[in-house]
C-alpha cells in the first residue's frame, strides 16, 4: 500500500515512491518520497543523503515534482522539462552509469570522461555508422559532430570554426579549469 502525502503549503500530493527534486543549500538533489507518516516524511537522495521535514514545513519551493524526462534521463538534455543544475547534473550522471559518455545540449556535445576504455567507441564501424548519418539522428557521439561540421564545410561558402572547450574537476583544486581551443575549419 502506498502511503500518501499531502502539503499544506504547497498543495501538492505525493506518494510514496515518488521521484522529486529536494531542495538543500540551494542545490536540487534527485530524491525518493521513502515514507509519509505521523505528520513526517522522509526523502532518499540518490546520493545516499536522507532527510525527514514535518509535513506542514514544506513548500513548492522545498519539494519539486521530478518529470519523467530527469527520471529516465534523455540523449539530448535541450529536452529535459526540468531544467537547473540539479537535473542537468543527474541526466550526465545517469548516462555515465549506463556507459554514455556523450550527450547533447541541442547542437552542443558533453562529454563525460570515463576513465576507462569502451570498447567499439571509437573504432572503423563507428566511424562509418557516424559518416552516414547527420546530428541527432543516433546516439550523441564526437564522430556525429565531427561529420556535421565537415558536412558543413561543403555546404556553406563562408569561414567557419569549431569551439572545443573542456571543463575539468581536479580534486587537488578549488573548483574548475577550463582549457578553450579554436579550431579554424577555413
């Protein structure tokens, strides 16, 4: 049986089971409704965290329906229906989980380091899946951009370039690097 919970102040029922964004210091955390009873309920983030509010203490502002789109996670996160850093964090996450190192913001490509091999990522056949099909047809991949602006280079009769950025996490420092390189295509 399902327990269910309803917010005074934010209107809202949710069950038990339910997926929501938790807001805490300002950060949105994927989060599990664990229980609702007594007056209390009890949140599991996907990160191992657990806290428990008074029913009539939350708010819309607190507790966030999660959309589908951040449950399952998408290829192309210009689709999530939730969108902050929360969610856009939780879709790279799960996608690496899944061995998905690649995803896309519209035209624009993340990657995710896996800091290991994949097999079969950046093989012939890979190349050649790529070569014949344009962005966003298949699952994100560096080749599908990579086809796409020289694809472009044909097309168009005009300079272009490429912007590769990186944004590197080092634990050894306080906060992020980024390393930009422009690439003249023309």
């Amino acid at each position: 049986m399902k327990l269910v919970c309803v917010f005074s102040k934010a209107a809202a029922v949710l069950f038990q089971g339910d997926r929501v964004w938790l807001r805490e210091d300002e950060q949105f955390l994927p989060s599990t409704v664990s229980s609702c009873s007594g007056g209390v309920v009890i949140f599991a983030t996907d990160y191992g965290q657990v806290y428990t509010y008074k029913q009539n203490a939350l708010t819309r502002q607190k507790v966030q329906p999660m959309h589908h789109s951040s449950v399952r996670g998408v290829e192309d996160m210009a689709t999530l229906e939730d969108l902050h850093e929360g969610a856009i964090m939780h879709n790279l996450f799960q996608r690496y989980q899944q061995k998905q190192i690649y995803t896309y913001i519209g035209s624009i490509l993340a990657a995710v380091n896996p800091y290991q091999s994949l097999l079969g990522l950046y093989d012939r056949p890979a190349v050649e899946l790529y070569s014949r099909h344009h962005l966003g047809e298949i699952s994100p991949h560096i080749f599908a951009v990579a086809n796409d602006c020289y694809r472009s280079l044909w097309k168009r009769l005009q300079n272009q370039c490429v912007l590769i950025s990186t944004l590197i996490r080092s634990p050894e420092l306080f906060g992020f690097t980024s390393d930009n390189k422009i690439t003249a295509c023309n």
